[in-house]
C-alpha cells in the first residue's frame, strides 16, 4: 500500500469513500500563515479553508510554521502536505461519516532552521490572514527580541513577521493582515495585541511601525469548538487506511460538529474571503453569546457530570450517554436548569437547539472522551463554568436547582480522598483508586476527617473560591447535599442517582 501524495489522487478520483482534491489546487497563491502544525488546526481552520478552495471561493493555500521541537516534518514532505480528514458523528439522530483529502497547506516551515523562509512571505502581498494555535501558553509575554534567529516566542516572531513586512511595503496601509488566534483563552485577539504592542515598545521599534499595527491590522479574538482527537489508535487507523487504500502518517479524526466564531464587523468578513462557506463559521460583533453558550452547556453539563460518571463507573462520555438514567440526568440538568439560567441574553430556541447538538455529540460513538480527564481541576471548572448558572438560578427560582445540587454532591463525594501518598490524594470508586488531580484536594481531605457530614458541607460550602458565593446559610441545600453524599456512601452512585430521578420525576 502506497502512502498518499500527490500522484496517487488521479488513482483515487472515484473512490466513492473519499473527497479528493482538483489537481488545479496546487497552482492556488499562498494566502495565510499559520503558527501550528497540531491536528486541532488541521481540522477545525484549514477544513473551513479547504473546503473554500473546493467550493471556488477562497483559491488560496497556508504555509504553516512549526515551531516546536516535537516530531519532524518528514510526513509532510512524504505527502505533500496532502492528510485525510475523517469526520464522524451523529447530526439530527443519524450517523454520518465524511473523508476529505485535505490539500489546503501547500508546506511547512521549520521556523528554527528555516526562520528565513517565514520573513521572505512577509513579502508576500497575498498573505492576508494569519492564524495560531500555541497552546494557552503561547498568548504570554515573555522578553523576546525580534533579530533573534527565530525569536524565542510566538507573539516574538509574529511581531517579527510584521516588521518585515512593514518594511517590506513601506508602513502601506493595505498591508496588514487579520491575524486570528484560536488559543483557548478568553479575549485571546486582544491578549496577543497588547504582547505584540508590549514587545514593539521593549524592542524600541518606531511610533511609526506601532501605529501601524494598531491601526491597520487587526487582532480578532475567536473562539473554537470541534473536538479533534487527532491520529487515530492503530487498530482504527490501519482499518481506515485499508479502506481508504493507501497509508496516511498524518491521518486525523474529528467530530461532525464544528464552530469558529470570530469577532469582526462587516470590514472583517470581507477581509475573510472564505467567510459564508460554511454555518459554522461565524463573524460577529459580539461572539460572547457563542462563548456562554458553550460555556455553560458543553463545558457546564461536562463537568457537572464528570464525578457522577466515574462514581457510577462509567469510564467514557459516550458510554454514560448510553445509560438510560444517566442520560437523562444530563438532558434535564441542560433544559431544566443550565438553558434558562445563563447569565447572557439568549435568542429564543437557541439554547434549546444547542442543548440537541450538545447531547449529540455527548453521544457520539466515534469520540471516546475519557471522564477522569475531564475532572482534572475540578473545583476550578466548578467556579468558572457552573457557579455563574447556580447562582443565576437561585436568583430567578429563588430556590436551588435539584439536578445541579445533585452534582455538586457528587463533586464533593469524587473529592473524598481514601489515601495519601505525601502530597497526592487519591480517591476510591468501585474497587480502584484514582488521582485527584485538583488543587483543593488536601482542603478536602481534611475536611473528610470530621464526623458530622452535615457540618463538612457547611463548612465546604463556605468556600466562595469554589461556589462564587457562601452557600452554607441555607439549610436546604446542606440537607439536600448531606442526603445524596449518605445515600451514595450507602447505595452507591448508580442506585442513588435513580433513586433521585424517581424523586423529581414524582415531585
């Protein structure tokens, strides 16, 4: 079996199991740059991308800049920089399958050998769009300086690309560039500027060249959600090649459900050629309603979930979702409590239909999205994704949300330490330990020590830094927590969790 490259797509022009590129795509110009040869980029940006191409709209190819040390650039070279995008998952109840031959990157430079090569596209008139994906901690200042070889940092050599283009055009007012970082952080356009603008002045780079960058590029911030596992395991990734028929080192998989809002006004979009190819793909004002959206019932529903899961022992996201109770505690905890408490204007029937997707993708056969990974800063998640919807609901009810308790309750049962090893704390659920990887997990192994359960969680909904508020001066609520965490010491997770159902389905 052959690996993919280019000569091999006239062989598979009538593949009817794959998408395979014109051979005209290859002549397209060099359009964006981009900071990141990850799998989430390959399948959330360059799918849009693309996909443009196929559809005649954007005729433009990427260059992407690796950075890091980790793995080589062999695979690339092999192919082509072709890969297979396989997409799976469930839409409107049914199971769809797709596999694109990408053919969006055209190469793929070695920024610490090929630094050269990057400050010869800033030449380039073309480049119009610039997208990274460093990780979190890319989008940080670090003392960086531009005449290194490369700079040290992403925002570094960024500024460093738009210097020499700033030279290169001399300072013209139609060479900027939109620059759209998707790094999951918050406002993460307006970070990266207030670095790139930080390092200019440390840099002492001219007023002229600052006022440049502020005022004729621009910095979106965006947000994205696919869930992109990446390489495939072997025994998935040899079936898909024998049925793709032919052997593919960069291979991805990905979900069917895809976003990227970006935040921009009309002038954005149009900078955005390949804007309106695809629903999901947004440019809005305002993506903060994308944000909570997302926010509250992806990442909310997950977490509130994730201890509960594990105590019941389940291991995977889809695998819980198959369970009839389980899956109901999270559809009602969605539509009940999360969808009408968010702390954000939503437009009529949008949380609902987001609520569907959510539940969707939760259920997704080809996705095996572990639980234990999920609770990994728990008390933290707990803070920022669900305390704002909890407190919004007591606000409206005024009274607490019974699915959203139950959560909390199951948080504070994960949290109960069965043994010590110095400063780790580990947990015991259906026979085996697991690591409580949480910065409050010694704050919970002391508080596991005292003898009154109804004291312990006074005491522990004291803590604003978990609950956004001290919630021990209800009773309610202290009796409502105590009652499940006896009931799961006794019954076990599973049995008290039907057991609660049957309670609010009979109320």
């Amino acid at each position: 079996m052959n690996y993919l490259f280019r000569e091999k797509l006239r062989q598979l022009k009538n593949h009817p199991g794959v998408t395979v590129p014109q051979d005209s795509v290859f002549q397209l110009p060099e359009k964006v740059l981009q900071f990141g040869t990850g799998a989430f980029l390959r399948g959330l940006a360059d799918f849009f991308i693309d996909k443009a191409n196929r559809q005649g709209v954007f005729n433009g190819r990427i260059v992407v800049v690796k950075s890091t040390d980790k793995g080589d650039l062999k695979a690339f070279d092999r192919q082509n920089n072709l890969y297979t995008l396989c997409t799976r998952g469930i839409v409107n109840g049914n199971v769809e399958e797709e596999n694109i031959i990408s053919s969006a990157i055209s190469r793929v430079i070695y920024a610490k050998s090929q630094w050269s090569l990057v400050l010869d596209l800033a030449r380039n008139p073309a480049i119009g769009i610039v997208i990274s994906n460093t990780t979190e901690t890319g989008i940080q200042l670090v003392q960086d300086d531009i005449y290194q070889w490369p700079p040290v940092s992403f925002p570094g050599k960024l500024l460093a690309f738009l210097y020499a283009r700033y030279v290169a055009f001399s300072g013209s007012t139609e060479a900027g560039v939109v620059i759209i970082p998707t790094e999951l952080i918050t406002d993460n356009g307006k970070k990266l500027e207030s670095i790139v603008l930080e390092l200019a002045h440390r840099n002492g780079l001219e007023p002229a060249f600052i006022d440049w960058i502020e005022h004729h590029n621009h910095f979106c911030n965006s947000l994205v959600d696919r869930i992109v596992p990446g390489k495939p395991e072997e025994i998935l990734h040899k079936k898909l090649e024998e049925e793709l028929g032919y052997k593919d080192e960069l291979l991805i998989t990905a979900e069917h459900y895809h976003l990227w809002a970006i935040e921009g006004d009309e002038n954005i979009r149009k900078k955005i050629p390949f804007y309106g190819i695809d629903e999901g793909l947004v440019i809005e004002p305002d993506i903060e309603l994308y944000r909570e959206l997302k926010l509250r019932l992806l990442n909310g529903a997950h977490t509130l979930g994730s201890g509960l899961a594990h105590l019941c022992g389940f291991s995977t996201v889809v695998e819980a979702m198959s369970d009839a109770d389980f899956s109901t505690f999270i559809a009602n905890l969605m539509r009940t409590e999360i969808a009408p408490s968010i702390p954000y204007p939503v437009p009529e029937g949008m949380a609902a239909n987001f609520s569907r997707q959510v539940l969707e993708r939760f259920k997704n056969p080809y996705i095996q999205h572990k639980w234990l990974n999920i609770t990994q800063n728990y008390s933290a998640k707990i803070h920022a994704r669900v305390a704002p919807t909890f407190l919004n609901y007591e606000k409206q009810e005024a009274t607490f949300p019974e699915y959203a308790t139950f959560g909390y309750a199951a948080y504070i049962y994960y949290m109960k330490p069965a043994r010590r090893d110095g400063d780790q704390y580990f947990g015991l659920s259906n026979g085996e330990y697991y690591f409580i990887r949480d910065e409050k997990a010694a704050f919970f192994h002391q508080k596991w020590q005292m003898s009154s359960l109804e004291d312990m969680v006074r005491i522990i909904l004291k803590d604003t830094s978990i609950w956004g508020k001290d919630l021990s001066k209800s009773e309610a609520l202290v009796t409502a927590i105590a009652g499940h965490l006896n009931s799961i010491k006794q019954n076990g997770a599973m049995e008290t969790l039907k057991m609660f159902l049957a309670e609010v389905e009979y109320a």
